[in-house]
C-alpha cells in the first residue's frame, strides 16, 4: 500500500459517487425520498407541484457532486442549462426555512439508511457534509432579492475537510 519506488501501486480512492453505489443507488435514494415529501407536513408546501421526474435530475446532481459522470451539467434540454447555477435558479425566491432545510437533511438520511446508502464513518461524514453545505446555501440563495446566478463550475465534494479560514498566530 504504498507508491515507494518498486513497492506496489496504492489502491486507488474511489469517489463518493462510486463509494455510494453509483447513478442506481443515488436515484433510488433520490426516489424513494421524493415519494415520502408529498405526505410530509414540513416539505409538502416547499415541493408542491414537483415535476414528476425530479428525483432523478437531483440523482443527476449529487451523482455529478460527488464525483460521477456530468449528466446534469450536460442536459443542454434544460431551462436553464444544467450546471451549479442551475440548481441554486430553483431555489431563487422560494424562502426556505431554516426548520424545513434541517428537516429536508435528517428525512434525506433516515431515507439513505433505508435504502442501504453505505453508512461507514468516512463516507457519511462527507456525505452529511456535502448534506449540511448544499442545504444551508439553498436557504441563502432562497431569499429575496438574491440576483440570477451567473454560470459557474460544479462543486465536486471529495472525501476530505473542506478546511478552514486561515488565521496566522491563532
């Protein structure tokens, strides 16, 4: 397990994308929750009017986030085109609340237990992460008066901490 010089090659890091399960695993997720918001009384109003495919453009998503293949960046059928600034158009002026993003995030992961998402420490750590950033940004890009999002790259979330502010002589 090392890449010492004649020593064998180090295992390869799978992505997030490919430590979940893949595009099969991220839409049975992404389905089987979407299925549950209709009846839930804190996400119902936020999701009324759901297109009936959404679960899987947001599988396309958090398949592209956490390392998969650029499906939702690559939909030029979409209105807008896919992309990061895609998704935070869907948020723009909906003023979500913090109780319905907190809500959104535990209902997601009682759901991933129930699909069998892997639950090891390394990749639920990253995973809620992703989680607990994607939804608090949701939130801010809800409020009024936010302007359109200019077009900007893909976040890919990773395995590792995103770190911290720097702060000399802390």
């Amino acid at each position: 397990m090392s890449d010492a010089p004649g020593g064998p090659p180090a295992p390869a890091v799978p992505t997030l994308y490919e430590w979940a399960g893949g595009l099969d695993m991220l839409t049975r997720l992404m389905t089987r929750f979407y299925t549950i918001v209709p009846d839930d009384p804190i996400l119902a109003p936020v999701f009324a009017g759901m297109p009936p495919d959404h679960a899987t453009h947001v599988a396309y998503f958090l398949s592209e986030v956490l390392g998969g293949p650029g499906r939702y960046s690559a939909d030029v059928a979409a209105h807008p085109p896919g992309g990061h600034a895609r998704m935070i158009s869907h948020h723009l002026g909906r003023g979500l609340t913090e109780q319905q993003r907190s809500h959104w995030v535990q209902l997601l992961l009682s759901v991933a237990d129930d699909v069998g998402l892997p639950d090891d420490p390394e990749f639920r750590s990253a995973f809620v992460a992703y989680l607990e950033w994607g939804s608090r940004l949701a939130v801010i890009n809800s409020r009024p008066g936010v302007p359109d999002p200019q077009p900007a790259p893909m976040p890919r979330w990773d395995w590792g901490v995103p770190g911290g502010p720097y702060r000399p002589n802390a």
